[in-house]
C-alpha cells in the first residue's frame, strides 16, 4: 500500500543517542531499508517517506515513530496508508516521558494495549 509520513522531533538531549536507543530496542530495524527517510541532527528527527509498505512495515514504523516520541520534548509525527484512517501524534515533554496525544483509527494498524492514562486518543 502507498504510505505517506512525516514526523518532526525536537529533544533536549541528544537526538542522536535517543534515536539509536529506539532502533536498538526495536524488533526490527526499518531505518537501514530507507535510511534517506531520516535526518538525525544534534536535538532534532526529522523523518519524510511516500514509499510502498506492506502492513508489517507500517506498524513497524509506527511503533519506532511512538518509542522516539517518549524521549521527544516537542513535535508531531504522522502516516498516511491508503485505504485507512491516518495515524498521528503529538509529542511533548510530560513527566511520565509519553507522547501528549495520539490518534488513529480503531482498525488501522492493529493497535498494541495503551495505557489511557497517560495517551489521550485525538480525532485529526
């Protein structure tokens, strides 16, 4: 399926060392297979693609985009996959270190259990 995304992270520390930390916590690393879709600078991720995906790929996506967003003091991130609802979030520096908001649809990537109280489902 076609995919679109984009995400823009903003970080206190090190983005760097935020990043690695997320790639190597992931199942698999999706960013060796389109490493031009991210720019990792000093305090900032920002991440672009209009690729073919497979289900898989997406979710992976998804999950490595929600890790990176808990470390992350500022920025959104979303994907856009045809045939389904989009999937976006907010992020923003909270005590607990998770993503302020998120929202996508009830079917589109077969969402892991959220803790509801500390992310808020937003309709974009």
């Amino acid at each position: 399926m076609r995919v679109r995304g984009f995400a823009e992270l903003t970080y206190g520390d090190s983005a760097r060392l935020s990043f690695a930390r997320a790639c190597e916590r992931a199942p698999v690393d999706i960013t060796l297979d389109h490493a031009h879709a991210w720019v990792v600078d000093d305090r900032r991720i920002s991440f672009a693609i209009d690729l073919e995906l497979g289900q898989a790929e997406l979710s992976a996506h998804r999950l490595l985009l929600e890790d990176l967003a808990k470390e992350a003091t500022g920025g959104e991130a979303y994907l856009d996959a045809e045939g389904q609802e989009r999937w976006s979030l907010v992020a923003g520096h909270v005590q607990s270190g998770v993503p302020i908001g998120r929202s996508s649809g009830a079917a589109a990537l077969d969402d892991p259990p959220i803790d509801l109280t500390t992310i808020r489902a937003n309709k974009a």
